[in-house]
C-alpha cells in the first residue's frame, strides 16, 4: 500500500508514464472492441473459416510448443548447469529468431522443408509435407517462439540450487532421477511461464507462417488476407474474437500458472 | 574406515592443500576453524560433489576418488536449505529409499523419523518447521538412505541455544549408535562437547589433529589459542645456546629466553599474562627477557586491566588498577614489558 509520504514528484512522474505506456497498450485494443457491433461479431463466429483458422492457430501452436520443449528443456537445463567453450555463442543463436525479421525467418525456414531439401525428403517418406501444411505452420511458429522457452527454463533452472542436486545425489538418487524429482519440479513454474510464452508467441505469428503456408490460414493470415481484400471493416471482428480467445487463454493459464 | 590420501583443490579463490586424516568406525571427529578456511570445500570434497585436483580417499578400504557420488553411501548435512522444498517431510526421508527402489518405505521412514524425534511432523513441508525440526529431518533423511557416514556442514550454526543442545544430544545418540561423523564447524564449545577427535584447519590446510585434550591444553593455532583464552601465543623456533641452560625462541626477529626442557626446532610459546611485568624502566632482577614497546590498547579484564604492548609481537599484560595508576600507563606510552625465562611455557 502506497503510504501519503510515498508520493513524491518523481513517484508521481513514474506513474504518470507508466499510466501513458499502458493506455499505449490498453486504448487501440479497447477501440476495436468498441468499434465492433454485437452483429458483426456474431456474424464473424458464426463464419465457418474464422472459426477454422482460430483453431488451426490454437493447436498448431499449442503442438509446436510441446514438441519443441522436448529439445528445449534439455538445452535449458544445460545452459543452466554445464560450462562449456563457446557457451556465450550458443545462448547467442538461441536468441536469433528474436531479432531476425519474421518474413526473413519464413524465408529461411521455408529453405529448409521445401521437399527439394533433406527434411522435406526425409519427412515425405512418412508422408508428411510441411509447405501449405500445418507441420510446416508448426515449424515456422516453433521457430520464432523458442527463445521465450529456452530463455525462461533456463533461468529457471539456473534458479534451483545446485546444492539440492548434489544432495539428492548423496542420497543415492542416480542424476536422472534428480532431474526429474528435483530440478524439473523446482523449475517447473519459470518452465510454465516459457511454454506460455512460447504458445502465445507462436499463435500470433504471422510472417514466418504466411511465408511457409498462406493456407490453411491462421488467424493473423485470415484477419490479414481479409483487411487487404475487403478492408478495415471486415477484418476487425475477426481479430476481435482472436485476440479475445488469445487473452482468456492467456489469462486462464496465468491464473493456473499461480497455484501451481 | 575413511582415509584421506593428500588431497588437494581449488574452488574459486579457496584452496584446499595435502589435506591427510584418517576417521574410524565410530570416530566423532570435528574441523575446527574460522569461516572461510576451507572446511566446506573438504566436505564436498569427501562426499563426491567436488573433484580433487590431487591425492586420495580411500572408504572401507576401496578407492573412491573417481567413483559415483551415489554410490560412496556418505550422507552430507548442510546448516540450512538442504531439504527438498516442494517435498513434504514424509517425501523428503523416503526419498534415498525411493531412489533405491526399496520396499516397506512407510515403516523404514517411520523408523528414521522416530529415531530423530519428528514423526509428528512427517505431513508438513520443510518451510514449516523450525530450524531444530529442519536438521532433525535432514538427519533422518541421511539415516533413511542407510549411509553410515554423515558429513555435517556447521549443522548447528543457525540454532536457538536450547536447540542447539537437543541437537547436539541428538548427534551423540546417532555416533553412539554407530554412526561415524565428521562434523566441520567454527564453534569450539560445539567441538568439545561432541569430537572424539578434533582436526584444526587454517588457511586451507589441516594444522592439528589430535584428541580435544590435546588440541585444548597444547594449542597449535592462533585461533584456538584464541578461543582457549590463551593471550600470549606464539609459533616460532627453539634453539639451545651455549654454556648456558637457557634456550632461545624466535618468532618475528623476537628473540625471547625460556627455561625449558623443550627440543631444538619449530615450536609453541605461551606466556600468561598474569606473569608479565611492565615497568617504565628496564627492571633489575631476575627476569631474563625485557622489551620496549608502546601502549596499543587498554582493555578492563575481570580483575585489573589488559594492558596490550607492541614490542614487535603484541604482549598482553595484566596489571592492577593501582599498577595502572602509579605506572601512569596509557594509551601510546613507551614501557618495559619484562618476564622470567622460568613463565614461558614451551611445546612441539
């Protein structure tokens, strides 16, 4: 609780600021909200494409987001753990994708599972296709969201004490096991918070995703393709809907996210 | 049973160096020394979670440097925060078990929380408990993985008296019981009341292992001379000198004469302070080692005052308030510091 002798000018100048950065944020969202009509919005849920391409947002990234954490938590409790030559390099290139352009990223991704290169080949043998296909969704979304994993694991490990780890190996626990019973769980909240953010990330891509696959179209793609074709107007209620079911996910999963 | 071959490490800016004990079946054995010297590390060390750069150990017998942390079945007890936070009590004691893949785990933690004292407690999760229970349950874990060798890094260090001595009573029930305990600490009543034996450390290296009689009565540190209250403690070198039955210890360019029947080399000296004389003249009279220093500190003492003079070592006299008086000593005053040959106390 802020006590009378807290307020001081500066105080004050500090909350004035921050009160202008969050409107920043809060006012152009509100406004969409504001601008669209009860009808227009059950008409945008009730179009079978816009319902489609929310979902298809949803799980691709929702997958991408598991599959990937499989290879990133690893990596995180590595980076955490272990020294090594060149460390300072690798935590570099995990940061990658988050300075690139996200086209740029499609671009080079899309380099890597046309079915010309090893990848497509290799995956087309168990019939799968990553072009215009959500595997390749998934791959452009895991890419320019893995950082926000790798990133949050990563200090979540680093946070744990090592001396528990040492402990439970005293105890005869093989190292294993102390990453499952201990470092994993003492994680497990800055892990959530990564694969949150991850998801999230992912589900809001855009350029990566439009480069690797226009269709089946995500939401961002669905609300792009009908601003550019039919304008303002008709694109508003759909991301209305999308940003309304990406921030009650969001807020869902923090809350959860509390009582873990 | 534990036999510590020389080891040598260096972790960050400690340094440990031809560190060599060897503890029995039983032994109750405690290192002794200031924060920071290193005690930790040997610890670590022992237990596996830190390589040696050099030297051996050696448990029951086989090698075990190079082996598996889990497999040297030696259980180490940190002062605080070594229990598993998200686990709860019961959890926390069964998990060497679970680890091992034993059976009957309810009644084996059962037995090692009853052992301690905690079998109230086993539902609660380690931030509810205070800093007794916390130890006792880190103990029952360390007996529930069956390891006969505990390692107890300042174990007491942050408890209340009253649990400090319940925990110590604790500690001597286990040894009994046929644990074997190294216990590192900087407390020295906490090492006389619980070693068998005791290993002093300084600077990284084991300086004095002997019995607590031994290390008590024939100090061989500046920091148990210290605790001891021995005032006037010096490390330096006896030599004998000719046609005369006095001999001559050396320490800082000091030379100071004393009777004694000690061998020529490197020894201790202790003076007591009750046997110093100052006086603002060199006295005439039978003492055979007289210094001039200057008043450093005055300090009141339970009976007259310690009066403490640099004459290239410090030397610590206890003088009368009267003495005081007549003598006009004061802080920054030149004196005589003056002693019998006869007052130095002299070991190897």
């Amino acid at each position: 609780m802020y006590k009378l002798n807290n307020i001081t000018p500066l105080n004050l100048l500090f909350t004035f600021l921050g009160g202008a950065l969050l409107l920043f944020i809060v006012a152009p969202i509100a406004g969409m909200y504001l601008n669209t009509s009860g009808s227009e919005l059950t008409e945008a849920i009730k179009a079978k494409d816009v319902r489609e391409s929310i979902w298809l947002s949803l799980w691709t990234s929702m997958a991408g987001t598991l599959l990937f954490s499989f290879l990133a938590i690893p990596l995180a409790f590595i980076l955490a753990r272990k020294d090594f030559p060149l460390k300072n390099i690798v935590n570099g290139i995990i940061d990658i994708p988050i300075i690139i352009p996200h086209s740029a990223a499609g671009i080079a991704i899309l380099g890597v599972v046309t079915r010309e290169s090893w990848l497509g080949k290799f995956a087309d043998l168990f019939g799968i296709q990553f072009v215009g296909n959500p595997a390749g969704i998934i791959m452009a979304m895991a890419f320019v969201s893995i950082p926000f994993l790798i990133n949050a694991a990563r200090d979540g490990f680093a946070a744990v004490p090592e001396r528990l780890e040492k402990v439970a190996l005293t105890l005869g626990a093989s190292p294993a096991r102390v990453f499952f019973t201990i470092s994993l769980p003492l994680a497990w909240r800055s892990i959530l918070s990564g694969l949150i953010l991850m998801w999230g990330r992912g589900m809001s891509e855009f350029g990566a995703v439009i480069i690797v696959a226009y269709n089946p179209q995500t939401a961002p793609i669905l609300i792009f393709e009908r601003f550019t074709s039919f304008g303002l107007k008709y694109s508003v209620p759909a991301a209305v809907i999308f940003v309304s079911v990406c921030l009650l996910m969001f807020v869902f999963l923090r809350v959860t996210k509390k009582k873990v | 049973m534990l036999k510590v071959e020389n080891i040598s490490l260096r972790a960050g800016t400690f340094e440990l160096s031809n560190i060599s004990f060897e503890v029995s079946k039983g032994d109750y054995f405690v290192i002794l020394g200031v924060s920071g010297v290193g005690k930790s590390l040997l610890l670590e060390s022992i237990a596996g979670l830190l390589n040696t750069t050099a030297g051996k150990i050696y448990l029951r017998g086989k090698e075990i440097s190079e082996g598996k942390i889990q497999k040297r079945k030696i259980s180490i007890v940190y002062q605080d925060s070594d229990l598993f936070p998200h686990l709860t009590v019961f959890e926390n004691i069964a998990y060497p078990l679970k680890s091992k893949k034993e059976r009957g785990i309810k009644e084996k933690v059962l037995k090692a929380a009853e052992q301690v004292g905690i079998e109230d407690k086993l539902n609660r999760k380690p931030e509810t408990l205070s800093g007794g229970e916390y130890q006792r349950v880190s103990l029952a874990r360390s007996l529930a993985a069956g390891n006969d060798i505990f390692l107890l890094d300042e174990p007491l260090a942050s408890l209340d008296s009253k649990s400090k001595s319940e925990l110590r009573q604790l500690l001597r029930k286990l040894n009994r019981e046929g644990i074997t305990i190294i216990h590192v600490t900087h407390d020295y009543e906490e090492a006389i009341s619980l070693a068998n034996k005791i290993g002093v450390m300084e600077k990284g290296a084991l300086v004095h292992i002997a019995s607590p009689e031994e290390v008590f009565h024939h100090p061989k540190s500046e920091f148990v001379a210290h605790f001891i209250g021995t005032k006037n403690f010096f490390k330096g070198n006896l030599k004998s000198l000719s046609q005369s039955d006095l001999k001559e210890f050396t320490t800082k360019n000091l030379k100071i004469y004393c009777l004694t029947n000690a061998a020529d080399g490197e020894s201790y000296l202790t003076i007591l302070p009750e046997e110093i004389s100052l006086s603002n003249e060199i006295e005439k009279g039978s003492s055979r080692n007289h210094f001039n220093g200057k008043i450093i500190d005055i300090a009141p003492a339970k009976l007259g005052f310690e009066i403490f003079v640099d004459a290239g070592v410090e030397l610590i006299a206890i003088v009368s308030g009267d003495s005081k008086k007549d003598l006009q000593l004061d802080i920054g005053k030149k004196v005589w510091v003056n002693f019998k040959a006869a007052s130095c106390k002299v070991y190897k």
